[in-house]
C-alpha cells in the first residue's frame, strides 16, 4: 500500500466534521466557524505558502490528494481550501517582510478573483491608487487580506496589487446552483492607496524570491491540480454514497433491486475506471511536470499541455460520473436529505469554471496538431 501523506491523513480525519457542517454551508453559504478554525488548526491553508513564512510548500500531486480528500465530504470546502492556497503562492514573490506580514499567521489568508477587470491602477508617489470591483472572492468569509490582478495605467503590463480586508466594501452577490459555502462574493475599493511594496508581477520571475520548483509552476497551473481534485473528491463521494444505497433499493418501476440491474453494474464498473484513470492522470502529469523542474529548471510545452489535459480530464470525467450515478437514484436523488443532489449541483458549477472549460479540449488538440492555439493557455 502506497505511503499517505500526513497531511492528506489530517484531511480524511476531518471528513466527519466537515460532511456534518455541508447543509449548514450551503446555507449560510459560506464555511461554518467550526470548520474554518479547524482546517486554520489543520495549517490547511499554509500548504502552498513558502517555508519562510511557515508554510509546507507541498507537491502539487500530494496538494491534490488533499483537495480531494476535503471535497469528498463536502465540495465548497474543498474549493475554498484550493482557492485560498493558490493565493498564497504570492508569498513567494513579496519582500519577507511583507511575506510575513500578510501570511506569516496561521490566519494569514488572501481571497481575489479572477483577472481580466477593466480597471487600471494609477501609479503615484510611493506607489498605486486603485478603484474597482472584482467579483468570484471564494473564501471571502475566512480572509485577511484581499487581491486584485489589475493592468497598470499606461502600460500594457498587469499586476497583482494586496490590501487589507478591512479596506474593502463587500456586495453579497453569491446566490448560486452550487459550490453555495464558497462565499464568492463581490467587493469594491474607491481610491484605494497601495505601496510598491505591496504591488508585484505574479508569476514572473522578476519578483519571485525562491528557488522551491513549486513556484515554477504558475498560479493558473496550481489551480487546475487543485481543482482536479476537488472535482474528484466530488465524484469519489458521490460513488461512496451510492455503493452504499441499500442493497434492496428498487427504483420506481423496475422489477429487481438496483444491484441486480446489468446496467447499473456496468455504469458502476465503467464509473470506478474513469475515476480511477482520471486521478492516475492528474498526479503523473503533476509529478512528471515537478520533476522536470527540479532537473532542468522549467517545464516544457508538452508537459504545460498535458497538465492542461490532466486537470479538464479530471473535472470533466467527475461530472459525467456525478451525473450518471445520481440519475440512477431516480426521482429519490432530487431530495436535500438525500447525499446526491448538492454534490450533483457542486459538480456542474465546477465545471463551469475556467479550469474545467471543454474548451481547452481544442487548444490541447491544436497544441499536439502543431497548430497555433486559439483560445488563453
């Protein structure tokens, strides 16, 4: 039996907990405070933070299994969890100072959404002034600080601008199908005033101070291996939960219990196989990737393809598996207190996102054809 990793231990330890807070999240729609404190507890959120400030700068592949592990109890928790780490790989491209200001506490949490805003930041004397509204804030509830991907004006070139979250006005705009626990609200900032400092080029190694071949992947790449793995988490529940339907279950109409149908058995067998694959995929591509960095210092095209591929294959492939088991169910899956519906809605909302797009089937195609890519890589 392959070794677990004890961090991924911590987060199977914390299933019951979490699974027991999933409604109480969806309704609230953000993570309860008895979860929040302890995946804080946990140091779930300082897994992707450089040592120097504490945290365990964990592969990409054993961070996955964590995600995954958390998701199957419950997906929002899962996402939050992915989402906050993934900001905090910008501990790697501050000033330590800085670094351990923002992130040096066990608390030290940044929430931001995604770039492409419209807003520019005018640059002034000792720094940047900033107004604009930014939407998608997953983890607001729990956070700190708070990020802004924004172009600097007069210049074609973006940067990520920190603040305080006390600086921020929230506008409760998250009313959702799925992923509800998230808190991906919406914030604004009127002539807000930011150091140089505290304004750097993410993912660029003008800025970057460590030498650690997780940050040379990018912050979009840990993402996509994160969610990878939410999305499997979200599957892997929702399979445990109908391997464990009573075995007498007999669906509206039909003459024999679900068990003895050869289709169910089939869609079962076929279900474990592409779950199975699916993560086998994910964690070779991530490790192959991470590899090549230790040795030669940077990925190469194929690998930021596969890794591309690795990530949609996973999201996608748990949907299909989430919507074939729940449809199963029958008309007793649409219940709330029944274990399929939420993870039915928290699989196609994740599937929305820009990491598990069908759309990135044709770039990775157009890559391995040799052909220019149409679409963002």
């Amino acid at each position: 039996m392959p070794t677990v990793h004890p961090q991924v231990q911590k987060a199977r330890d914390l299933t019951p907990l979490i699974a027991a807070a999933s409604d109480e999240n969806d309704e609230i729609r953000e993570l309860t405070k008895p979860v929040v404190k302890a995946l804080i507890d946990g140091g779930f959120f300082t897994m992707l933070k450089t040592k120097s400030v504490g945290g365990m700068e964990l592969k990409p592949s054993i961070f996955a299994q964590v995600t995954e592990a958390l998701a199957t109890a419950d997906g929002s928790t899962g996402w939050v969890v992915c989402q906050s780490n993934g900001c905090s790989t910008t501990s790697a491209y501050l000033h330590p100072n800085i670094a351990q200001e923002i992130f040096g506490r066990p608390d030290g949490i940044v929430a931001w959404g995604p770039p492409g805003s419209p807003y520019e930041a005018t640059p002034v004397e000792g720094g940047y002034r900033l107004t604009g509204k930014w939407r998608f804030m997953s983890g607001s509830q729990n956070a700190t600080w708070l990020g802004a991907h924004v172009r600097v004006a007069g210049t074609k070139e973006t940067k990520t601008f920190l603040y305080p979250k006390s600086s921020a006005t929230f506008h409760d705009i998250w009313h959702t199908l799925g992923l509800r626990g998230t808190a991906s609200n919406e914030y604004s900032v009127d002539n807000l005033f930011i150091p140089h400092e505290r304004a750097i080029y993410r993912d660029d190694r003008r800025d970057r101070r460590s030498d650690s071949p997780l940050y040379r992947f990018t912050s979009t790449q840990l993402y996509s291996i994160g969610f990878g793995g939410v999305a499997l988490g979200i599957a892997r529940g929702t399979m445990d939960a109908f391997l464990g339907l009573p075995r007498e279950k007999i669906r509206g109409g039909a003459g024999k219990p679900m068990v003895e149908n050869n289709v169910v058995q089939s869609d079962v067998a076929q279900a474990e196989a592409k779950w199975r694959s699916a993560r086998y995929f994910l964690h070779a591509a991530a490790d192959e990737a991470f590899e090549t960095i230790e040795e030669r210092g940077e990925m190469d095209l194929d690998q930021r393809t596969r890794l591309r591929l690795a990530s949609t294959w996973a999201i996608q492939s748990s949907r299909e598996i989430v919507n074939t088991l729940f449809h199963h169910c029958g008309s007793w899956a649409v219940f709330e207190e029944n274990p399929f519906e939420r993870r039915l809605r928290d699989i196609d909302t994740v599937a929305q996102q820009g990491q598990g797009r069908i759309l990135h089937y044709e770039t990775v195609g157009q890559v391995m054809l040799g052909v220019a890519p149409e679409n963002i890589f």
